[in-house]
C-alpha cells in the first residue's frame, strides 16, 4: 500500500522540478519504489515521431548500449504503448518478434517482464518502462494506482515541456529584442511574425503609444491613450495585482518585468503576456503576446486534472460535486452553480448541489418530459446541446413563451448536458447576477470541452456507489442463501474457494484448497464426463455458462448432491480461458424430496392408467357406435326412399367427416396430428354443426341459437366443428330428453365470442378445475372417454383462444370461447379440378397403392387433370412400372405387400430413377413424414387426404 503522505510529496516535487532530465530521473526513481521494479528508462519522443531516443535509465547491472537507447516507434513494446495510448505488459519470451537488440540486452539483465507505460500530453510525449526479474510481483501490480499516476506524470511532463518552449521561446525573442531593438523596420517585422505587438510608454507625458498591429488585434479605435485609460482595460479581478507590479517596477532599478493578465477585447476577457522594457529614461517599451489559446489549454489540462483528482479524493457525490465547483471557481468565478441529476423513475430533474447567492436550493423540477415544463435546464436535457444566454436573450425567449425562468434573473447563463455518449445524465450550470460579461466565449468553450468528462466521472462515481450497495446486498445473499463461490484455475485446476464453500462438505477452507486437483478429487467418477463436457461447451461458446448437478464427496466419505454453476471470468491475450468461477448449492434434499415425488406419482400413475384403459375404450366403442348407427340409418332411408337420395348422402358424407374429426382427435392428444390453418366463415360453420346436431337429438329438446353475420377465424374447420359438437353433446347429456341449449355468435372490439348454455343441473365448483384434464368424466364407466372436454380444451388453445365454464347447481352451465377476430379474405372458395391449373413438368404419373379402389379413383381423377396415369398394386410392380415407363411422378404408398414402401423409396434412389416422389400414409407420425428429403422423396401426404389437395400439391412441385 501507497501512503497518502508519500504519493502528496511526489506529487508536489513533481510540479517543482524545472528540467526535462530532473523529471525523468526523479519519476523512474519514485515508480520504481511505488511499484517494486527492478529496473527502469524514460524514453523521449523523437522530433520526427519516428523513434524513441533513451532520457534516463536506473537498476541496470550493464549500462545499455547505443542500439538500444534508440528504439523504433514501429516494432518495439514502447511504441505500441504509444500508438495505443495504454498501458502494455508483456513477457520478454513473447516479444521476439519486437525490436531485437533490446530483446538479447534484457534477457542478459535477467528481465523476465516488461509494463510500457504511455505518457500523453494533448499528443504523445514519450514512455517509461518498468523491468521485473520476478514475474509474480509485476502481476500483482495495482494497475488502477499505475495509470492514474501515469495521467498526473504525464500532466506535470507535458506542462513542464510546454514551459520549457514558452520560456525558451520568451527568452529567445527577449533576446532578439535587445539585439535589435534599435533597428525599428526589422523589430516590427520579427514582432508582426511572431504576432507580438509593441507599444511605448511615455511616463513625462503617461501616454501609451501602439503599433498598428497591436491596434488591430485589441480593436483600439486610437493610436495613443492615456496610461490610466492602459489600466482600465485589465479585468477588475486582475487590476489590483497587476497594478501593484507595474508600480513597483518602474520604482525598482530592474530593467524588465513579466506579467500575465486579462484584458477586455470586443465584450470578452482575453489572456496576454507582457515583457515591460526600460529603453531609456522616461519610456517602457511593451511587448505583448496574446496567450489566450494556450492558456485554455493549460486551464483545460488543469480542471482534467483536478477533476480526476477529486473523484478519487471524494468519499461521496456531495463531496464530488462541491470540489468540481471548487475546481471551476478557480478559473472562471463562478459562486453561483448547481448541477442536476435526472431520476428517470420519477421523471423529475433533482438538484444535489445547488449553490447560488440569492435563491434557495430547488428540491426538483417534476414532469420534465412534458412539452410544458420550459425551463432552462429542462430545455437542455430535452436538446441535448448547451445553452449560453445573457438577460436580453433570455428576456425575448420568455415574451415568446419559448422558457420560463425559475428563481431570481441573472445576467448571464449557461448551461451544459452531461452526457455520456448518447445517453444524458443531467446537466451543468452557472450564472452571474452583476455583469452580463463575466462569463465569455471562452468560459463557455472551456466548461463545453470539460462538461463530458466531468459526466464521465459521475457516472464513474455513481457506478461506484451502486457497486458498493450491490456488494453489501451480495454478500447478504450470499451468507442468506448459502452459498458456496469458487475460482477455478484451468491451467492447474487449482480451486479458491469461500468458507461455505468447504462447510457444506464438511471441510475446512484451508483443508480443502490444499488438495490436489481439489473439485476434481472429491467429484463422483460417473459425473466426471458430464462436468467435462458442459465446461467444454461453455469454454467454446456454445453454453451462456456451465450448470451441472454433480455429486461431491463430504469429509464423512457421503455423496452430497451440489447444483454447481460456473462462467469464464479471465482470458489470455489470445482470447483461451484461463479461470472459471462460480457457485455451489447444496440441493441434497431437493433431490430426496424428488425421488419419493417420482416413486409417488409413478405408483398413483401405474394405478390411473388400468382405470384410465377400460374408460377409454369403452369411450372410443361408444363414439364409434353412434357414428355407425347415423350411416346405418341413413343406408336404410337411402334404400327405401329414393327421393331423400341427396339428403341421405349429404348426412353419411357429413357422418364419415365426424370420423374422421375423431380420428384427428385421438391424433391430436397423442400430438401426431398437424394442422393447416385457414381463415373461414364461422357463422357458416355453426349453421351447418347445429343442422346436423338437430337431426340426432331428441325432439324434447329445443335448440335456439343466435348468430352474427358473416365473423371470419383463422382456424381449422374440421377440430373447431369437432370442439362444437363435443360441447353441445355435453350440453345434451346433462340435460337427458328435456330441455334447452342457447348458441350465441357475437363479436366485441377484436374478438369473437362463442357461447353454448343449457338449463341442465349444472357443475358442482369442487369439479369445475377438473373437467378439462384428459380421461375425467363424471358419467358411468361405457358412457365417456373423459376425452372429449380435454380435446376441446386442446383445440381452443390451438386456436390461441380462451375457455371459461360458469356452472351452479340446478342453475345449468355456460361454456364461452373466445377467439381472436379475423378479417375477411379477399376471395374465397376451394380450387377445383377445372380451375387447377396443370404443371408442365410433370407428364406422366406412376400411382402405387395396393387398396383397389384407392387406385381407381386417384387414376380417374388424375386422367381428368391431363395427366397420364400408370398404376402398381405392391412394390414389386411399382419397380418394374417405374424402370419401364420413367413416369415424372411416383405417388407411392408406404404400406405395400411383397416390398413395403420404405424399401421401394430405398431402391428407386439406389437406381437413380429420377422421377419426383410423393408419399402417402396413413402413419403420420412415420420418419419419412418428418423429413421426406431426408429419404429421397419430395413431399408427404398424410392420409385421408382430398383429391384436390392431391392435385395442389403436383401442381406445387
């Protein structure tokens, strides 16, 4: 540790050393205590940017020859701190692609490690090299320490190298004065090339006289004023001291006098440096020189610095922020200011220092996003620009209701974001009650260029802040929580670890750490490879981190069971890991408590599942029994009543659709069925459901429904008729042979409502919650599946909708789904074979199905289409028709006698038949209906399928 006492004195020697090779000796010797170097050399930016030439070394056994105290900026570790601008560290092993001679001259000195630090003025300065023998000493390094103190060397360098060349460059030109102070043309000429203006002081008659140059730089309307007129120019916070000095000079025998002061040019403040010559008796000649550029400059680097300074002094905000006004009063006397902060929260603009000679600190400015709120400081934050504002400005902008002004007026404002790349943190302000021109362009520029770093360094301290609480709250958690952190090396497996860590297994930390291979160790063998592996796919990317279940080995010789959670927290210069950390929880008895859930659930599940078989099948034999009594029924009226022939029809046709939804249904809840959305006419939909319902229940009950006009879904016509009528079979077996059932279609805002009531006994609310889940039913055993409400269920959710049940006892029940509201389509209407349109490329079609009238149909129906049509009955046949007629199209079956579809695919592939294929099944959970290209065909169609579809689909091809 650094004392503050140490780092205050090397700070103040620092800023008292005059030359450029005190400076370079003195901080190689301070850095080399601070910071345990061995060794050490100051390198100096050559004039032509190209080199590095050697100032100063120390610790050196050998002293270091001539090639090495000039190294190339392209090539060598320095430069390539220089460029960058940061700090470089580096093993002399990995630079024998750098500036050899150094490499050979350092490995002779035994220097194991190298730390290049940059020193940057407002453009690059040099750099210092720190040399270590022991590498485990410059590792651990405090490399924050490092670089602030690198800032301050480089400030002080930069500062002490500028007045270096002012005052080199003063005495050079005080020098050619005296020379040639007597030759007038050519003192004015040198004077006007380097932009120093002349004047003469005649003290007989205390008249100034001024060369036109100096006329014109300091806008002076005369070329002689009166000496008193000379001193009413400086700035009154200037006048007093620099008064003193002239007056003293011209009292003392010295024949020059150096003075720095504002003086008041065109309405703003500006910085000269004057040299006051005694010519002769009775006249001074002045020389002056404009500095007020490098005066910004130097004020520029100082606030920077004393800004940095001031966070790391600072223990708070309210500390921080009462020494960046200190900082700023410094420079442009500013006692009235105030800085604030934005709480996104509470949409409000908070003040935490507010510092003004008339008005009270603001406790907040509230509702700063609304377009109302105008004031100052609000404008800046919505604008993200600064403001500069003298009173008539601000006088015009508030008579056209553009700002209001909050608190007593002032001459002068100005205002700055603090910004943080894009986003603003709050804003900066001061003011001036008493000269409209106190503050100028100047101070304006200078808090500009100042506001973002200043930013910066709230952010920086409030980021702090909230580490510190986040530490606090952490490490609460973590005692909470029991938690157990390790740090894994990967290089060494060695394990550091915290006290819970050990605890939870029985250990002592020191215990454990002391292992060798200490995670692995104790790790049960059969969780070896998995830890391995999830750590693998973390380390390459694959995984956001590594989480694992592993069993440890407790002191006692028990297996604990421990959920282990890690993330790369360090990598090397070429982006390998090198440590992992994380967390361990001890979820022992979480697992305990799994295993009997699991024992538990598996007994009452093996116990449901026998209950479950015989209500299932006698379910599906129930559905199955209605189905086939509505076709043997309609058969029989077909027969002896030919003019209900088309009705008849229609009722079969419509009764085979019901099978066939039930048969999706089952395929449904077994998840091997796929749906193809469409958007359709509900209303359509429920008007045909209900005319079917009508037919096949008791006359004794009446059926009322009311139905919005034309509501279009986007759905699947066949599961939402299936979900219709199971529920209005539902509504029919509560109600036995009497009573009523309501059908409601209505719309509101975006969607639909459909509701089906019946004045039945209603639900008991103990029941209601279970109604849904698959294989409950409150009738008898051979009268329900427990399917049918758990099928609805499933279909509702389907369709992204909502299923609510409102039931009372002897007061019946309501269903209400809702749904979401389609707009109409365009067109609509289903593709016929006239209107299908023919696919050129496909000619000829080989159809290979062994039912017989499957085969005649799909044949008649695709010769229709234009298509000409062979036919196999099994797979042997369909081998020989495809290597005879090389047909464009096989549409092939994959259940075929004498060679199954799944080796005719196999064989036609191996024979290069390069005829398109289609297949068909009625197994639509097969593998080739998950990844027909996989296997060589095209497309694969799951049976039933309609004709058209068929058609579509070649036409698709």
């Amino acid at each position: 540790m650094i004392s503050n006492t140490f780092l205050d004195t090397f700070l103040n020697n620092l800023t008292q050393i005059n030359t450029i090779r005190e400076f370079s000796k003195y901080s190689l010797n301070c850095l080399i205590n601070i910071f345990h170097a061995n060794c050490a050399s100051f390198f100096l930016l050559s004039t032509d940017k190209k080199n590095l030439l050697m100032d100063y070394y120390i610790g050196f056994k050998n002293p270091p020859p001539k090639i090495v105290k000039c190294l190339p900026v392209d090539g060598s570790l320095s430069g390539r701190a220089l460029r960058s601008q940061k700090i470089q560290k580096a093993y002399i092993r990995e630079l024998q692609d750098l500036y050899i001679p150094t490499i050979k001259y350092l490995s002779l000195e035994n220097i194991t490690y190298i730390i290049s630090i940059p020193l940057v003025y407002y453009y690059p300065l040099g750099v210092i090299n720190l040399f270590y023998k022991n590498t485990d000493i410059a590792q651990h390094i405090n490399l924050t320490l490092l670089e602030n103190i690198s800032k301050i060397v480089s400030l002080n360098f930069g500062h002490l190298q500028e007045h270096s060349i002012i005052k080199k460059q003063v005495k050079e030109k005080v020098e050619l004065i005296e020379e040639l102070k007597q030759k007038n043309f050519t003192l004015h000429s040198i004077l006007d090339l380097c932009k120093i203006y002349s004047a003469r002081l005649y003290l007989n008659t205390n008249k100034i006289f001024f060369d036109v140059s100096w006329q014109k730089k300091f806008s002076l309307n005369s070329s002689h004023i009166h000496f008193k007129n000379f001193l009413n120019l400086i700035r009154p916070l200037h006048y007093k001291e620099v008064k003193h000095n002239i007056d003293i000079f011209l009292c003392s025998p010295a024949k020059s006098k150096e003075l720095s002061y504002q003086v008041h040019v065109n309405k703003e403040w500006r910085w000269v440096k004057e040299i006051w010559l005694k010519e002769e008796k009775n006249t001074i000649l002045i020389l002056r020189q404009d500095i007020t550029e490098q005066k910004f400059k130097e004020t520029l680097a100082d606030i920077l610095y004393k800004v940095s300074l001031s966070l790391h002094q600072s223990k708070t905000l309210e500390e921080f922020y009462e020494l960046i006004h200190k900082v700023i009063d410094e420079h442009i006397i500013a006692p009235n200011f105030f800085i604030g902060i934005i709480d996104k929260k509470r949409d409000s603009l908070t003040f935490p220092y507010f510092k003004d000679e008339f008005d009270p600190v603001f406790d907040e400015i509230k509702n700063i996003s609304h377009p109302r709120i105008k004031s100052l400081s609000v404008h800046i934050i919505k604008k993200k620009r600064p403001l500069f504002l003298r009173e008539i400005a601000k006088l015009r902008l508030k008579s056209k209701n553009k700002l209001s002004i909050i608190g007593t007026p002032s001459k002068v404002w100005m205002g700055f974001p603090l910004m943080v790349e894009d986003k603003i943190l709050g804003v900066l302000a001061v003011q001036d009650y008493h000269d409209a021109y106190h503050f100028t362009v100047r101070e304006f520029k200078l808090l500009k260029a100042i506001s973002h770093h200043i930013a910066l360094a709230i952010e920086r301290k409030q980021t702090f802040e909230a580490l510190r609480i986040s530490k606090r709250r952490l490490s609460t958690a973590i005692f909470g929580g029991q938690i157990g952190l390790w740090e894994r090396d990967l290089h060494t497996n060695k394990l550091t670890i915290n006290n819970h860590y050990a605890k939870m297994l029985g250990y002592t930390k020191k215990e454990l750490e002391s292992l060798t291979d200490a995670f692995f160790s104790i790790l049960h063998p059969e969780d070896r490879d998995r830890v391995i592996k999830n750590d693998q796919q973390h380390l390459e990317g694959k995984r956001p981190c590594t989480e694992t279940e592993v069993r440890l080995r407790t002191k006692e010789g028990k297996w604990k069971w421990i959920l282990t959670r890690g993330l790369v927290i360090e990598r090397d210069q070429e982006g390998n890991a090198v440590k992992l950390a994380g967390t361990h929880v001890d979820i022992s008895q979480l697992k305990k408590a799994e295993e009997s859930k699991n024992d538990l659930q598996k007994r009452v599940f093996e116990k449901q599942k026998l209950e479950s078989i015989a209500t299932f099948t006698t379910g599906i034999a129930h559905n199955f029994n209605n189905l086939l009594q509505i076709i043997t029924s309609s058969l029989r009226t077909f027969s002896s009543n030919s003019n209900h022939q088309k009705q008849q029809i229609k009722t079969i046709l419509d009764t085979c659709l019901r099978g066939q939804a039930l048969v999706k249904q089952l395929l449904s809840f077994a998840q091997e069925e796929k749906h193809e959305f469409e958007i359709f006419n509900l209303t359509t939909l429920l008007k045909d459901t209900i005319n079917m319902f009508e037919q096949i229940i008791p006359q004794t009950i009446e059926l009322e429904s009311t139905l919005e006009q034309d509501v279009y879904i986007l759905g699947d016509p066949g599961l939402l008729e299936h979900a219709v009528l199971n529920l209005l079979k539902n509504s029919q077996d509560a109600l036995g042979n009497k009573g009523k059932i309501t059908i409601s279609l209505f719309t509101k805002e975006d969607l639909i409502y459909l509701e089906i009531i019946d004045n039945g006994p209603g639900i008991p609310e103990e029941l209601q919650d279970k109604i849904f889940d698959p294989f409950f039913t409150t009738k008898e055993i051979g009268k329900g599946s427990g399917l049918g409400l758990a099928s609805v269920y499933g279909i509702v959710k389907q369709h992204t909708g909502q299923i609510k049940i409102k039931s009372k006892l002897n007061e019946g029940t309501s269903v209400i789904l809702t749904f979401p509201l389609q707009a109409k389509p365009n067109s609509q209407g289903c593709i016929s074979q006239k209107s299908m349109p023919k696919n050129k490329n496909i000619k000829s079609i080989l159809v290979v199905d062994d039912e017989s009238i499957i085969l005649e149909s799909m044949a008649t129906f695709l010769k229709e289409a234009g298509y000409i049509i062979f036919t196999a009955k099994d797979g042997e046949e369909a081998l020989i028709q495809a290597q005879k007629k090389q047909p464009d199209l096989i549409i092939l079956d994959l259940g075929l006698p004498k060679m199954s579809g799944e080796e005719v695919l196999e064989k036609l592939r191996t024979q290069k038949i390069k005829s398109k294929i289609i297949v068909t099944s009625g197994y639509l959970n097969h593998q080739i209906a998950k990844n027909p290209k996989l296997f060589g065909a095209e497309m694969f169609l799951g049976k039933p399928y309609s004709l058209d579809k068929l058609l579509l689909t070649i036409c698709q091809l």
